[in-house]
C-alpha cells in the first residue's frame, strides 16, 4: 500500500469530502490511520430490557417489531421503534430524522445508546429519546466490535462512512513505516505497528486499547526524542564552534564590579556556561529560571567573555521596551570597561537603522542587543560568535536559527526562558539542548503575597492601592483587554484607565500602556513609571516580560481568569523586585470550580516551577509543543502528564538506540510520513 497517497483518490471520497478531511489534517492514507478515536461507546455491556430501571444510560441490543411514522402537532417528524429483545420491548424515538424510515425495516437487528424515559401515553412502557449513538448489526467488521471508536468529524462526513473507510485501508498494512525496531518492541513488550492500529481503531476490550495506545505513544514519543538526539548530534558532529580560552581581564572587571554576590544556582551556571563556551563544540544550551532569578546577569557574563575573546554577541529580547531597559543597564555595567553595545530596533529612523547596520557589519559594535530586527536580512556581523534569546517561549526554533545562520562560524547558543517549564516538557521539548536551571532567588527577593478576590471587592482594593501609593509604591493594574469588545465580556484598559483616572485615582498621576501606542510612545510611560513621575499604570500584558521597577509593590489584575496560571506568574514577577511588601490581586467572577480551583493556586504557591506542574496538572499538555513554540510538532496520542512512565522509557531507549550507532533511516522516513515538515525540517539540516 501507498500510505502517502491522497485521500482524495480513496475510493468513496472524492475532492468534496478530502478538503473536509485535509482540515482535520488527514491528507493521506497514513494521515487517516494514525486519526485517533476521541473515545469509545463501550457496547459490550448489554442490558436486557427486562431490566432497564427510568433514568438510567444503557446499551440495548434487540430487533424491530414495528415502524411507526407520524407528524406532531407543531409539524415534527416523529418515528417509533419497537425493539424486542424477547425478554421485554421498548420504544425508540427520533425526532425530525424522516431518511431514518427509508433505512429501517422490520426485523432488522439494532443497537441503541440512550437514557431510559417513559412512552407518551404509553401506560409506563419505557423508551429512549435521548438516543447517544445507534446503528444497525450487520455482518461488517466496525459495526460488530465491542468498543466503537467515536472520533471528532466534519458534518459532510457520516461516522459509519469513516469506520468503512478506516476498515479498508486497515486490511493491508503491509509495510506500514514504524520507528521502532523489532528489538526495542521486544525489550518494552510492545505490539506490531499493524496491530496497534487495527487495536486502536477497533478494540474487542480494554486491554486492546491499552495495549495500542502504549505502542503508539511510545513510539511517537521515541520518534521525538530520537529526531532531538539526531539534531543535537547534526548540529556538533564534525562542526568546530568558536573557541574561547579562560576567564580573563574583562570578565573578571565585570565580575568584581556586580554589586551583589552570585548565588549557589548562578555560579553553577556560570560554570557550565564557561565550559561549554572554552570547548570547541558549539554550545546548544538552555538556561531556565523564575521571574527575577537572575538570568541576565549570567547573559551579560557570557556576552562579555564572547566580546573579550574577539568575538560580536547579540541578545534577541522579544520587546523593544526590554529591548531598551537592557540597553540601559548593559551600558551602565560595560561602558566602564571601554565595551561598545548597540541597539537594533524595527522603530529606528532610517537614517538611526542604516547607521545601526554599519555599527555591526563593521564590528565596531561588540554586544547587540535587538528584537526580531536582528534577524533581517540587511544584518550583517562581522564576527558574531555568541547568540543569546531571551524568553524563548516568544521566539520559534526558525527565528533563533535565522540568527545563528547569520554567523560565518558556528556560534555558541544560549537560549534563556523565565516560563517555568515542568521537568516532562523541558526533556520532550527541548530535547536537543543541554539544560541549566536556576531554582533560588537571589537573597532580598521577597514572597508576593497573592489574593483571589470577586469584583465585588473592587472598591476596598483599590483603596488600597491608593493607601500603597500616598506612602509612596507604584502599582499596575493589568487588564485582559485593550478597549471594549462586544464579543469578549470582560474589563478593557482603556475603559479601566478612564474610570480610574476620573475617579478614586483623578488627584494621582497615572497612564494608559498598551501595544497599539508607538515604540516611543511606551519607551517614554516605561521611563517615566521608572523614573516615578507615574504612580498608576494601567496596561495590557505588555509589562509581561521583563520590565523592572524596584518601587512597584502593588498589582490588580482585572478579568484573572482570562490569563493562563504561566502568564499571571511572570505578571506577578513584575513586583516584588525592590525592598518594599508587596500584593499582588486576582480579580475574578468566574462561577467556573476549575477557574476558581486553577486561580486559587496563584494564592498558594510562589514557586513558578511547582506553579507550572499544576497548571500542567489541570489543564492537561494539550498542544504544549506548538504552545512553546519550539519548531516541534503537536502530540498526536501522547500525554505528557499521564504518558510520563512512558515518556522516559521512550528517552532511554532512544538515547540507547542513537548511541548505539543505529540506522535512523526507518525513524526519519516515518517522522517525514507523520509529521512533514512540521519538525524543524530534520532531513534538510
């Protein structure tokens, strides 16, 4: 069989059906087979109707005595079953389904899913009008299985035309491309590919389902982890990166002149960093650590010693204004140390930008700090040698490649986030980079203290917003929405500035921040908020990343329950940076136990490690992969939460099988079949 042939020319499709198929992303026969059920009707267990009880969801099986058709009062198509079992009868009723007449006949065989009602006027006999699935017996293979796979279907595309087409194809998979060797489904105890798939799709128990699903996430998990290693290995083998010697006089200025000490978790960084940086293999690391850990001075560290070993550096930032805050502070650390840094920004004048290039591909500029206009094609380095992306989880894995690729030797890659990722995410996403993590905060750093409140305590807390401030703090109020949205009911800053400003707030300097203002626009409000010449800023998620004013003690967020748990954390980081308590308020009307259960977290836990294993816990990894942005592909059947055990087998036995020097031919030819080029475009590298 050709698995990669297109949907369209299976027979019984046709163009109409294949462009309805195509957007569930099923364009060949491959594409069809690994479609997952959503889920099963368990029709195994049969109720005689003898034994059906009012109100209760069950399974019958029996054959039609008779057909009834009418027309209700109100015009409805009204069709009664009557289904006998020999043990007892019962009353199937569809309600406006008049094709159902053409198809069903007497003494056909039926199977019917539903809650169990009384007949109208039919002197207590029981019925199912609340039918949840239903479909004649007869001899075809989908039809007869025990458990029937329910999957998540376009209205052209009947489910019982889908379990036929889906039978077909299942009849000949021979040659069926799978990553996993015969040694490695033996060693795991796993079924044949061809099996897994038949098991799936049509399992006669509740061991055939496990069984499948184990072979099937362990294998899309191990395909993963492999092609993560295979990168990982493209990317050093035979390839010298640059080539830096030991620390000497301008790392060693700059380190004497931080004023503060590194903690146990930065110096441990550092030296990883070091080593990685002295070898002649390029570097391909992650650095993670909580809001306000201390990442940017370990950056800073690493730009410095690219610099003093004759090489540019560049610091990609995915905001102008952390862009400029880190221009700031950079400066004031590295002027001293006669260090030339630039500024790249999409917002320059022409003249500022044509003068900014020059900077670069002359090498006068040692350190650049930017955001994606570092990656245009104008700009060109002299010797770039060093590339650092800050807030990773911003950028793809095709941007900071851009980057890289902008360099005429293999440069060392430092790639930092402080989005708290679970351990399971940052073995399955970042596969191919070595990990450092910074878990303490520097000492001063003090614990926010979170509040969820309803809206109904709104007045109460801005009172105490104004109190903060009258004793001199500064504070945010985060909103969800830039202005009014008929569509979306919740609090905009725009209407949350012009309230707070003309009200409770109108004797107090305070200002509106959202992405729609000009570059210089919000550069000028974050300068002035800095500079304390506004006590209240009211803003979108713009002040997300990185922004830092030690003063501000006090954060509102409006509308809590429209942000992710990952999100309201790094919001929260916002505060709490200088030596003043600080609070930090959830507001919330949700009537919703999950929101509420999921909001209530923030109040618990200030650890945005622990804070992300539960945010993982609750709202399951759905499409973590495309949520990081990391250049990888949608899970198809895996989860990495309840999958975990399987996860880390996967790991250990891709780890054993690339060591081992084994062939990836089978591995890359079924990621190309699954996943196309959605997976860093592996086979191009």
């Amino acid at each position: 069989m050709n698995f990669e042939e297109n949907i369209q020319y299976v027979k019984g499709i046709g163009p109409k059906k294949a462009q309805a198929l195509n957007k569930l992303g099923i364009e060949n026969k491959y594409n069809l087979l690994t479609y997952y059920p959503k889920r099963y009707n368990n029709q195994s267990d049969i109720t005689p109707i003898s034994e059906i009880e009012y109100d209760e969801t069950v399974n019958v099986k029996g054959y039609i005595i008779s057909i009834q058709e009418k027309i209700s009062y109100k015009g409805m198509k009204i069709i009664t079953v009557l289904l006998s079992d020999d043990t007892g009868t019962l009353q199937i009723i569809w309600f406006n389904q008049p094709f159902l007449a053409r198809s069903l006949k007497k003494g056909m065989n039926l199977f019917v899913k539903g809650k169990i009602s009384y007949a109208y006027g039919g002197s207590g006999q029981f019925c199912i009008k609340q039918i949840i699935s239903y479909f004649l017996l007869d001899d075809e293979q989908n039809e007869q299985c025990e458990f029937l796979p329910i999957y998540i279907l376009p209205g052209t595309i009947k489910p019982k035309f889908y379990r036929s087409i889906l039978t077909d194809t299942l009849s000949d998979l021979h040659n069926i491309p799978c990553a996993l060797a015969e040694s490695i489904r033996n060693e795991y105890k796993l079924l044949t590919k061809a099996d897994a798939l038949r098991k799936i799709h049509f399992p006669k128990s509740e061991e055939d389902i496990e069984a499948s699903r184990k072979m099937l996430i362990f294998e899309e998990l191990f395909m993963i982890q492999c092609g993560l290693i295979h990168l990982r290995k493209i990317h050093t083998q035979n390839k010298h990166g640059i080539h830096c010697l030991l620390n000497s006089t301008l790392v060693k200025k700059l380190y004497s002149a931080l004023p503060f000490k590194l903690t146990a978790d930065q110096e441990k960084v550092w030296s990883e960093i070091c080593n990685d940086m002295q070898s002649s293999t390029p570097m391909q690391r992650l650095l993670q650590g909580d809001v306000g850990s201390g990442k940017t001075v370990i950056a800073v560290l690493a730009l410095v010693k690219a610099v003093e070993n004759g090489w540019q550096s560049a610091l990609m930032v995915p905001t102008e204004i952390l862009a400029r805050q880190h221009f700031r502070n950079f400066c004031l650390l590295l002027d001293p140390l006669g260090i030339k840094t630039g500024l790249l920004l999409g917002s320059l004048s022409a003249k500022e930008h044509r003068d900014a290039l020059q900077q670069i591909k002359t090498g006068k500029w040692q350190i650049i700090i930017g955001t994606h206009a570092l990656i245009q094609d104008k700009v060109e380095f002299a010797n770039l040698g060093l590339v650092i992306t800050d807030e990773q989880h911003r950028f793809g894995v095709a941007q900071r490649a851009y980057l890289e690729a902008k360099a005429v030797h293999i440069p060392d890659v430092l790639v930092m986030t402080a989005t708290p990722i679970p351990r399971t995410m940052t073995l399955t996403v970042y596969g191919d980079l070595n990990v450092s993590m910074i878990r303490h905060l520097p000492p001063g750093r003090k614990n926010i203290r979170t509040f969820l409140r309803t809206k109904s305590a709104r007045e109460k807390i801005y009172q105490f917003v104004l109190k903060e401030i009258k004793e001199g703090r500064q504070a945010y109020v985060v909103c969800p929405l830039i202005e009014i949205s008929e569509n979306i009911k919740t609090v905009s800053a725009e209407e949350m500035f012009e309230k707070l400003n003309t009200g409770i707030f109108k004797n107090i300097n305070c200002a509106l921040l959202h992405g729609k203002l000009s570059a210089i626009e919000k550069e000028q409000i974050m300068q002035d908020f800095f500079a304390n010449k506004i006590h209240l800023l009211v803003s979108t998620t713009v002040i997300e990343v990185g922004v830092n004013v030690p003063n501000a003690s006090i954060m509102v967020v409006e509308g809590a329950d429209r942000f992710g748990l990952a999100q309201l954390h790094q919001l929260r980081g916002r505060i709490g940076r200088g030596q003043y308590k600080s609070y930090c308020i959830l507001l919330s009307d949700s009537k919703s136990s999950k929101t509420v259960e999921r909001l209530s977290l923030m109040e618990k836990i200030n650890d945005g490690f622990v804070l992300a294993e539960e945010d993982l816990r609750l709202r399951g990894p759905g499409q973590f992969f495309g949520a990081m942005q990391h250049g990888l592909p949608d899970l198809k059947i895996a989860n990495v939460l309840s999958d975990v055990n399987i996860l880390l087998d996967a790991r250990k036995a891709a780890e054993k099988w690339c060591a081992n020097k084994n062939p990836m031919t089978e591995i890359i030819r079924t990621i190309n079949i699954q996943y196309k080029n959605d997976f860093l475009k592996i086979t191009d590298i």
